[in-house]
C-alpha cells in the first residue's frame, strides 16, 4: 500500500491516501474548509465538474513541482498531490468565483422560495446566502418551460432546474430502466422523460433527496407543510426490498413525508424504496430510533428542542418557557435602556401596543 500523502488546505496539513481529491481531502478537515458543491456526489459514479461552485486555489503544485496552478481547479475533479498547498476560504479569487458562479446559477431561478418545498433545505438558497448578491445584473426574460407531469409521486418544476444532472446519474446507476434524462442543449437543455412516461421505477423517488433545489419534489407533500415546522426522526421498518432506515418528517403523532437519511453534507446514507417513501406514512408503521442530530445553523433546528432550551443564563425546561403568560428566557431591560423600564412583557395582557413601547423622552 502506497504511503500517505500530506496537503495543506487553508494552512491546515492533514495526510490523505493516494488518488484522494481536493475536496475529499478538504471534507476530512471538515467545517467552512470544504468547498460548497451542487453537482457532486460521492455516492454517484460521474458526478462533479459541472457546477464549478467547488473552485479552489492550488498556491503550491507539490513538493517535486512548486509553481502554482494557473487557474482556479475544480476541487472535486482535482487530485492531491504530496506537499500541495490549497486556498479555500483563505483565497478572495475563490470567493470571488464562487459569487460569480453564484449569480450565474441564479439567472434563470424564479425567485418563488416562499412556495417551494425545498425552502429550509435547499443548497441554493444556502449557496446564496453565503456568496450572493442582495440583487441581480439580469435584465433579460429568464428561461421558462412548461410544466410536464412524470409521474403520481414525483413533481418536475423545470424552471428551478440548474442542471447538475444528479437525478440522470441516480435514475441510471440505482435502476434498470432509465426513462429520463438530458434533452437538447445549452441553454434549451432539460430533464425530461423525452415521451411523457411515468417514473415508477421501485427506487426512483430518491432522484428527490439527491436534487439539490426544488426541481423534483415529493407530491404526497407538497404544500402541505414547511418543513421547519416538522419533527425529522430517525426511524425504521423490515422492508423486504431496501435497508428500511430512513427518516420520517413529523408533526405531532402524523407523518408528513419519508426521506432517506444523509450526512452532514447532505447526502443520502442509504437508498430506500417507493414503498417506504411514498406509502407508508402512519407512525405505527415505524420503530422510532430518536430525533435527527440537525445543525444548529439549520432553519429546521429553529422548532427541534431535545428536552431543554439554552438560554443566557442556564437551561430551562420547555415547560417552563412555554406558559398561559409569555416567559422571557433572559430581562431584555438589562440590557438595552431604549423601551421604559417599569414595563415588563411577561406581565403584559394579550398582545403589546405602541404605549406599551414609546422611547422615554
């Protein structure tokens, strides 16, 4: 076995096994260090180099060679070499790139975030928020195309596609009969099952977990809720066909959709069945393992307390921050001077008004 190789990413050195990418290598590090992808997929032969949002800056070739590449690499398609030097989130052409790719993806996405599904879990608004602009250079008529219908579990809102061609990679390598996939090209390309066929393939509802924004979504759940306002709980069934470990999105005792579990890059960990997704939606369907470790940067961590809340001074139980009165976690009185301090909210009947708030003279 060949020996490890070492590279250094943002001044950060960690030894890597031969054949290892930049952006393997940056997710070892872990944290802001990795690059942003949409395209990529680990778990997908094929995937990476179409999105260009994992641009990165190889400032030192290797030991043997020194100089620096000349331009910006995709980190997903580029391998390590032993002495590499790397700038991710130490490099401004990086960041600069990366908010051009950004206004690039954004030019044809219709801006309707407050009715999509994928809201609070999309890469792209995540993408955008971390490198966008707060407006756009577009002045031209954005790409639209007319809605198609794919199947009865499946949705394809084509105006939203970026085209990381993750869906054509799943439908191809996880079933037998592909039916979809690439049509035309440039900027009249799109996914399309070419002769109106239904995708009803056992396996094919997880081109949903792997689309990065809200081009093909879960039709048992749309519109029926956000999904900040659901429980994720990891759970499982003896499912005859895939693993039956998946992850169910709750609200109260009802089950408002079943998606595969992923890691903390958003990938699928295992592949699961229509069958579980689509059809088997009761909670006495399931053996509940516990709730869904989330990011605490997540919107979904904003409704999904384990017990307690965290406040400035020690935890509280909920039951005690939730009441018949209103109970503030901390006095905002000692910390700020701007409303009276002889008013205190907890103590306020019903809903505050204007008198309640006026800036002491």
């Amino acid at each position: 076995m060949a020996d490890n190789i070492k590279v250094t990413i943002d001044n950060i050195t960690i030894d890597v096994a031969p054949g290892t990418t930049i952006l393997e290598a940056a997710r070892q590090i872990g944290g802001e260090v990795a690059p942003p992808t949409m395209c990529y997929y680990s778990k997908l032969k094929g995937s990476g180099g179409k999105c260009r949002t994992c641009l990165v800056e190889v400032s030192k070739g290797s030991e043997k060679d020194p100089r620096p590449m000349p331009k910006l690499v995709a980190s997903c398609r580029t391998g390590v070499m032993d002495g590499m030097e790397v700038k991710s989130m130490t490099s401004d052409k990086v960041i600069d790139a990366r908010k051009g790719v950004t206004e690039f993806l954004l030019l044809n996405h219709p801006l309707d975030c407050p009715v999509c599904d994928q809201a609070g879990e999309c890469h792209l608004q995540d993408l955008s928020y971390e490198n966008g602009s707060a407006d756009t250079r577009f002045e031209f008529e954005r790409r639209t195309f007319e809605p198609e219908d794919i199947g009865p579990n499946i949705q394809l809102h084509m105006n939203r596609c970026i085209m990381c061609f993750r869906c054509v990679f799943t439908a191809d390598q996880l079933t037998n009969t592909r039916e979809h996939g690439i049509l035309d090209r440039g900027d009249h390309a799109r996914i399309s099952t070419c002769i109106s066929k239904a995708l009803d393939n056992e396996f094919i509802g997880n081109v949903i977990d792997v689309c990065p924004v809200g081009a093909l979504t879960d039709k048992t759940f749309r519109f029926k809720n956000r999904v900040w306002f659901t429980k994720p709980v990891d759970a499982h069934r003896d499912c005859p066909t895939c693993s039956g470990k998946a992850r169910l999105w709750m609200r109260g005792e009802e089950v408002f959709r079943v998606t595969a579990r992923k890691d903390e890059w958003g990938e699928v960990e295992e592949w699961i069945c229509n069958t579980c997704r689509f059809e088997t939606k009761d909670a006495k369907d399931w053996v509940v393992e516990g709730p869904t470790k989330v990011n605490r940067h997540s919107v979904i961590s904003q409704g999904h307390y384990a017990g307690k809340v965290g406040t400035a001074k020690q935890p509280v139980l909920i039951d005690k921050v939730i009441g018949k009165q209103p109970k503030l976690t901390f006095d905002i009185h000692s910390e700020s001077e701007v409303n009276k301090p002889n008013i205190h909210l907890s103590q306020i009947e019903g809903p505050a008004h204007s008198d309640d708030f006026n800036t002491p003279g």
